[in-house]
C-alpha cells in the first residue's frame, strides 16, 4: 500500500467522528433537545442574522440600507458581502428551521467543493487524497462550518491556487475575487495570486507577454465586478458603507494580538466587551500598541513572501497558504470560522511541495489548529469571554499553532515532495 492509500484509509476512518462532532448540535436543535445557542454559543446570532437578511430580501427591503434587516432585527446593520446574502436565501425558502436548512446548504455546496477540488488534483496528478484530507480537518473546526460560509471560501482560494499551478491566471483570479465576495477575509490572499498571475516564467525577461498576462488578470476580474455593480445600483451604493462600517472593529479576543495581551494582563488590567457588530473584543492600555506592531510584523511577512516565494521558484499554493496564514496570525479580528479559509489550501501546500516529515508536520498542526478552535468555539467560548485563564491558554496553543504553520510554509525543503514521491513509485510500478 503507498502511502496515499494510507492516509486515506486513515482520513476515512477520521471523517465519521469528526463529522458527527459537527453536526450534533444541529441535529439536536433541529429535533428540539436543545437550543443550538447551548451548544454553537454565539452562532445562533450570526444564523439570526442571515434568516433576517433573507427575509428582508424576499420582503423586497433595500439591500444594505438601514432597516434591511426584517424585523425585531432591522437595528442591526448588515454587513456580509453579496454573494453571503445570496447564499443566505435557500434555507430560508426550503421551509425548515433556518440553521437546519442552512447546514444542509452548507453540506451540500461542500460535498460539491471536495469533489471539485478532488476532480481538479488529478487533473494536475495530485495523487495525494488533498480533499478528504481537507475535509477532515474542516469537519475537525466543528459546528462551525456548517453554521458560516467560510467553508466555501477555503475550497475556492484552494481551486485558484490549483489553477495558478496550471497557469490558468484567469480561473485563479476569478476565484480569489468571488471568494472576497462571499467574505472579504481571503482578500489577502489575491496579492500572491495576481502577482504570480503577473510573475514571467522562469528564465524570461518581464516585458515578455506581459500584455497577455495582464489581459488574463483583467478577464479574471470580470465576474467580481460585475456581481459589485450590481449590488452597488441594486442597493443604491450602500454595499460599499456597509463594507467599510465592518473594518472599524477592535481586537477581538480569539486574536494573536488579544493573546499577547493577556499575557501582560499581569502588568496592565485587561477586559472584554461586545463590539458594535456582535463580536467579542478586548481593552487595555497596550492593547492598541500590540495590535499595531502584531499588524505591522504580518504586513511586512505578506509583503516578503509573495515575491520571495516567487524570486525563490516556490510553489504558488505555497504562497497563498502563507499569506492567509500570516494574515489571519497577525490580523486584529480573527473569529474561528476564518481558519476554514487556509484549511484546503494547507493541505494541498503541505502535500504538493514538501517532504514527508514537514508535510505532516503541516497536516498535524492543520488538525491541531481545527481542534483547538472547536474547543474554544463553542466549547468554552463563555469561559474565553470571561478571561478565564484555561480558555485563554486553549486559544494562546490555536494561536502558537498558527504563528507555527506560517513559519514552517516559510522555510523552504530541500527534500522531495510527497507528490513527487509518489509520482516517482506509480511510475516504477508501471
């Protein structure tokens, strides 16, 4: 047996559990044993947030507009991107308790993701099981993933880093950009997109069809404008404040910056508080000047690896992967779903262009980091609001575990890549 076969004996006996520990609590809501707020903490909110929304859509209220939300809910202002709203009306007119419907929505555009994203890997002869990998990690965040539309995002920055793979620049582009209007937290990920779009083959000069990969970023772009133009007339360019009106959020208190916070929490008071949009923040004298220089040090590490990566001949999954690594760690606003994100692209990094040892090293600490997360969300979520000094300490390890896989997608291996590897023993076996 090789040892694709082998992890994905292992993946499919993991995915049973795994997914059962996410859909438990929605099943048991559903069939009303308990509220799902008991169990998803403050993901009942968020899922009010979207039924609203879709009602106020149906109801024909103006998109992004004070009141858009139906009522008793039109006080608060909504704030996801186009392509969210769209993805919140289905449940709505399934006829079934929202969250149920919603979840199923969620498993159903999921399952079409994973084998896409399979379908794409052996098209490129990725022999490596990169989505039932993927999809046990992203079962492994819990409710979660079926309660947000991170999910999609993950599997679609994974499908732009695979056509980037291809020189498909056009594909990668129109990918990263509909992702960004499901949710704007992969935005990042555009920048080592575009300029691998951009970057000449090896050995070229820059000059040399330039005007055509330029063409191929611009014909990328198309879908995403026209979606934003259209929401932009639709609700009379309210979408662009609603979008602006998210970015002004404080340190929220799951992030790398409120983590190292605590720890001087000794030396300065630090508290929790309910931000303007729902979220869970934090406040201290120092907790500005961290989150400053936290964002400052990712900005600078975004920045130097997507033209290193690219100076270096590194893969540009690899380049993705670390720019949406290094984002979320260095990033003010981290909730848990926005991990979902960099799961897919993780694996297919870890298994394209490392070695055995930091191959699973990467997928080790990928499920490390999905655990910790569905032990803090939803698990002890009231404890992390409270400061309680062992939820800190489960989110400081998701943290350390993090900071940990951007470092090791920096480092380059001089061994060979799994991929390579076992393309080397199909061969020899043929």
């Amino acid at each position: 047996m090789n040892r694709s076969s082998a992890v994905a004996r292992v993946t499919r006996l993991a995915i049973v559990p795994l997914a059962i520990l996410g859909l438990v609590p929605i099943l048991l809501n559903e069939l009303g044993i308990t509220p799902s707020n008991d169990l998803v903490a403050d993901a009942t909110p968020d899922l009010l947030v979207f039924e609203h929304g879709a009602q106020g859509l149906i109801q024909g209220h103006l998109p992004y507009a004070v009141h858009f939300l139906s009522a008793p809910y039109g006080h608060v202002a909504f704030v996801y991107p186009p392509l969210s709203l769209l993805l919140m009306v289905p449940p709505l007119l399934a006829g079934s308790r929202y969250e149920f419907g919603f979840a199923v929505e969620m498993l159903l555009l999921l399952a079409g993701g994973f084998w896409l994203l399979a379908s794409s890997c052996r098209r490129v002869s990725v022999v490596y099981p990169v989505a039932l990998t993927a999809a046990a990690l992203m079962f492994a965040m819990g409710p979660v993933l079926v309660t947000r539309v991170d999910g999609l995002q993950g599997l679609m920055v994974a499908g732009a880093a695979l056509a980037l793979r291809s020189r498909r620049i056009t594909l990668a582009v129109a990918l990263i950009t509909l992702a960004a209007l499901i949710k704007e937290t992969v935005v990042v990920a555009a920048l080592p997109i575009v300029v691998w779009g951009l970057w000449p083959p090896a050995a070229q000069r820059w000059t040399i069809g330039l005007g055509g990969r330029l063409k191929a970023v611009g014909l990328g772009l198309i879908p995403a404008v026209l979606v934003m133009v259209i929401f932009l007339a639709w609700s009379r360019g309210r979408v662009i404040a609603a979008a602006l009106s998210s970015i002004h959020r404080g340190v929220e208190i799951e992030s790398v910056p409120a983590t190292l916070a605590y720890l001087l929490s000794p030396i300065v008071r630090l508290a929790s508080y309910t931000g303007h949009i729902g979220s869970v923040q934090v406040s201290g004298r120092l907790v500005s000047p961290v989150a400053a220089g936290v964002a400052l040090v990712g900005v600078v590490a975004v920045l130097w690896g997507v033209f290193h990566f690219a100076k270096e001949g590194r893969r540009p999954v690899t380049a993705v992967a670390f720019a949406i690594a290094a984002a979320l760690a260095s990033t003010p606003v981290l909730s848990p779903q926005y991990l979902l994100a960099l799961l897919p692209v993780l694996v297919l990094a870890a298994t394209t262009e490392f070695g055995r040892t930091r191959c699973y090293v990467l997928l080790g600490s990928g499920l490390g980091l999905a655990l910790l997360t569905q032990v803090e969300f939803p698990d002890l979520f009231s404890q992390v609001v409270a400061l309680n000094p062992l939820a800190m300490v489960v989110v400081a390890l998701r943290n350390l575990l993090l900071i940990s896989i951007a470092v090791n997608l920096a480092r380059a291996d001089p061994g060979r890549t799994p991929e390579a590897a076992l393309a080397g023993g199909a061969s020899s076996a043929n």
